[in-house]
C-alpha cells in the first residue's frame, strides 16, 4: 500500500513501481571489511563532498603538499570486495544496473544494508576502498598513478553548499587548507581539459525542499559550481588514469564513450546558432570537414555560447541544448573509443560502484590486472554494455518525469498564492510543430500550443529554430523571451500548459504533451 496521491511522496513512489525500478533484492551476505593486503590510509585527511541529502557516499578525496608539488588520492568504495561476482545479489544488480534517484527517495541498485552503509564511504568509520594515488611536480603534472585496495576514515563529510562556503565566502574550518590545495588541483586539471578540446556545456540540476506535508515547500538550480569543480575534475581524472591504464594493457572493460560528432551535425548547428545571433567559429567547406574538424568546431561553439550566455543573459536554457543534441549519445562499450566530449583519449566510469554497475565491471578489471582481485569478466560484456546504456537512459527519463511532477505540484501551490492571472517571465527553450516549450519563473517547464498564438499558420523554419507565422511572418524564435500565464496543470503527470498574455482564457482540463528530452550532465552522467 503506497498512500493517498494528495501527497508526492506517494506519487513518486508510484512512479517507481510503475516504471519497475522497485523491487525486492536477492539474498545476499556481508562479508567481513578486512584490512589484509590492504594500503592503511587511516592516518591520511580524507574527506567527502556531496550534496546536502546524500546517504550513499562512493567517493573521498585526499591532496596533500609534497615537496614543491602535491600528492593527490581519489578513494573509491570497494563494492566488489562486498558483492562476489556471480552471485545472486551481482545478478541482480548488472540487471537493474544503475540506481534510480527522484526528488527525496531513490531505488538502489545495492540493498540498503551495502548502499548506505558497508560500502558508503561514511566519516569516523573504517572503509574499504580502491584508491588511485598520484604525484603532481610542481607544474602540477601529474606522474605515473598507482592503484591499489586501501583503508579509509574519512575526517569529514562535506556538502558543496559547505565547500562553497568555505572557499568563497571565509567559513572557517579545521581543513580549509585541505580544500584550497585540492582547489589548486582541480582548476588547473580544468583548465587544462577546456585547453584540450572539452566541451563548456555548463548543467545545472534542480533540487527540491519538501514541506513535510506532502507537498513541495521550494524548488532552486543547484549554484555551488565551484565546490563542484573539485570533485568533478579529480573524479575525471581518476576515470581517465583507469581507462587508460586498462586501455594500454587491451583489456576489455566497460568504457564510456561517446565518439565524434557528425560532421553534418556540427555544420547545422553553426547555422542554428549564426541564425539565433551567436557568434560562431568559421567552419570549412562542407567536403572538407572531417570528424576532428567537426569535434574540434563543436568545443569552439560550445565555448562561444557559453561566451555569449554569459555577456547577453540570452539563451541561457535553450543554446547550451542546441550543442549537446548536436553530439552522439555517451555510452558504453568494451572498446576503448575516448569521449570527445571530455577531450579524452581514454575514459571510463570507476568512481560510482555503489550505483552504478559498469563502475563495478571496472574495478573488477582493474583489480585483476593489478594482481589484487580473481573475478572473471562477464561472460557477454557486448551485451552488458548495450544493457546498461539502455537502462542509464530509462534511469533518466524516470527522473525528468519525477522532477516534471515536482515542479507542477510546486506550481499549482504558487499560482494558488499568487493567482492565475499573474504572468511570468519565460524563454523559449524548444519549438516544435504543434507548439514550443517554455522555461518560466526560474525553474517551470511547460508547454505553449501553437493553437494559443493566434490566427494564422505557424510552421517551424528550416533550421529548426523558431516557429514562423506564414501570413504575419513573425517569428518565436528559442531563447526569445515570452511573457506566459498557467492555463492548465495535471501534477500527477507533469505538464503544465500555457498560453501567451493577452490570448483569450479557455476553460482548464486541456493539459499539452511534453516531449523534449532531458539533456544528460551533472555528476557521473558524462
């Protein structure tokens, strides 16, 4: 029994069942954490970032001076030592194969027992782990990194609102210097990776406040950016030394991938952005382009809309979106096929093993080359990899819908405070033929019918960018602002429609279709 729907909890509890992402676990032991042949980094200051809500902590941090450079240690929970391979329990999780997070609950792909505590890398207790250490010189290049099974007790469990805190606003506390050497790090690691080619595609994720009623008190775009940047870069370096490790041996493992870009698709998506006014890199004849010219003109835009966002405030939903549909889809595969979107030669996922399955598959490759591990390799690793791409991106669809519902239950309490016919400011964030989608009041989605815009025929142009009116010519182009009224919500689904100032009221009950697909980002979704 889940509970009435007047409470989204229960809605979203319902969403997971619905969509099968609940289910009960196989029977599993826990066997003993032991400390033999293990590296004892008890002594060492560790700790962990993640957000506020978190229980489940995969990863610790660890930089230290060392001569004129810095040593640097990425600990990862060691799921593989708590989950034999074979096991009923390992079964269990390559078929579910990624945890499944919506607003205040999360289906877990590990039984509660491991998830959130024997493997979560929690502060003031012992933990195994898998580290991956290595020197900085005093360039801040790094050395040869080593990997090996350790022994942590994390000093502190930090959230990026603290982080952020402490490192812009003067917090004080006892590993400030901690943070500003790993600070040091990872922005030189970022600069360096925007250097290569990464893309500058900035995310954002939307994080809910419940009222404790049933209801959702306030909704808001995470804006620690820079707290994220330290686990972010040294998160990706890890994922990066790994891979490459793996990759130079030729030893099959899941990678991450995500190959270059068409060249077709990055030449169309100069022209949407020269038609919406943004300064593009000349691109060369079509004939002449190849797949590096087309990564290498996809960093250069992505760069120039994250420029011109910034100088103008235009566009700042809708053009990043324009970059990331012109790209592949990352995935994973048994071959090393580098991830252009990070500019690296080799990549893989190694630092989330508590939720996700490919990151386990890892480490118990990289353990088996490193002499510290027997487990075999999946009997059909091409069948794994197709398996948990295809469940990463039904993971995904289920949160968009969760955070959809979120927002529209959060909406229809607003309206009801403020009134229906209040407007809000909006900006054209997608257009398709029967109508265009909306972001309004900072963090609402929804969706305007070409019906509501008036007496004449409106068509999409070519390029995609805007919806035209055949008689008047009038264009709603994407990142045009747009002043919206709420017409109708159905929260239980999470869509919202609406309708321009100054159409004329219809009744309610005449919800539209939402269509637009959430763009991957954010932690461990590259």
């Amino acid at each position: 029994m889940i509970g009435p729907a007047k409470r989204v909890e229960n809605v979203l509890e319902a969403l997971l069942v619905e969509k099968g992402a609940r289910g009960g676990f196989e029977p599993f032991d826990i066997p003993k954490a032991t400390d033999a042949g293990r590296v004892d980094l008890r002594e060492l200051v560790t700790f962990t970032i993640d957000p506020e809500t978190a229980k489940d902590f995969d990863d610790a941090l660890s930089v230290r001076a060392e001569g004129d450079g810095l040593r640097a240690w990425v600990h990862i929970a060691d799921v593989s030592h708590f989950v034999p391979a074979g096991s009923p329990l390992d079964r269990g999780a390559s078929e579910r194969a990624n945890s499944v997070y919506v607003p205040g609950l999360v289906a877990p792909m590990l039984p509660h027992e491991l998830s959130d505590e024997a493997c979560s890398l929690r502060p003031h207790e012992d933990r195994s782990t898998v580290t991956v250490e290595v020197l900085f010189d005093s360039q801040l290049q790094p050395g040869e990194p080593t990997f090996y099974r350790s022994v942590i007790n994390s000093n502190e469990r930090f959230s990026y609102g603290q982080v952020q805190r402490i490192l812009t606003e003067g917090e004080r506390h006892e590993l400030v210097a901690d943070l500003r050497l790993t600070e040091r790090l990872a922005t030189e690691l970022r600069r360096r990776r925007f250097d290569r080619g990464a893309l500058r595609v900035e995310s954002r994720e939307v994080t809910f406040v419940f009222d404790g009623q049933g209801g959702v008190d306030r909704a808001y775009f995470e804006s620690e950016a820079h707290a994220h940047m330290l686990v972010e870069e040294l998160m990706i370096f890890a994922n990066e030394a790994v891979a490459a490790f793996l990759a130079d041996r030729r030893r099959e493992a899941l990678y991450r991938v995500h190959e270059k870009p068409e060249p077709q698709s990055v030449l169309l998506l100069l022209q949407k952005l020269g038609d919406l006014g943004v300064p593009t890199p000349p691109a060369p004849d079509a004939e002449a382009i190849g797949p590096d010219d087309a990564t290498r003109l996809a960093a250069q835009a992505s760069e120039r809309v994250t420029e011109y966002v910034k100088k103008s405030g235009r566009g700042g939903e809708s053009f990043p979106g324009l970059v990331l549909r012109a790209l592949k889809q990352a995935r994973y595969d048994p071959r090393n096929l580098g991830h252009s979107g990070l500019a690296s030669v080799a990549y893989c996922h190694f630092t989330s093993p508590i939720r996700r399955y490919p990151d386990l598959v890892v480490h118990r490759a990289l353990l088996r080359e490193i002499g510290q591990g027997e487990s075999p390799p999946p009997e059909d690793i091409q069948a794994l990899a197709e398996h948990t791409s295809t469940t990463e991106r039904e993971a995904t669809q289920i949160e968009y819908l969760a955070d959809e519902i979120c927002l529209a239950w959060l909406l229809e309490t607003e309206l009801y405070g403020r009134g229906w016919e209040q407007p809000y400011d909006g900006e054209i964030i997608g257009v398709i033929p029967s109508g265009l989608f909306i972001r309004f009041g900072e963090v609402f989605e929804g969706y305007l019918p070409v019906r509501r815009l008036g007496g004449d025929y409106f068509e999409v142009n070519e390029l995609g960018t805007a919806l035209v009116g055949r008689r008047s010519g009038r264009p709603f182009r994407l990142g045009d602002e747009i002043e919206v009224l709420v017409e109708d919500i159905r929260r239980s689904e999470g869509k919202v429609e609406l309708k321009p100032v100054g159409s004329e009221r219809r009744p309610a009950g005449r919800g539209g279709r939402r269509g637009r697909p959430k763009l991957q980002s954010g932690r461990g979704k590259r």
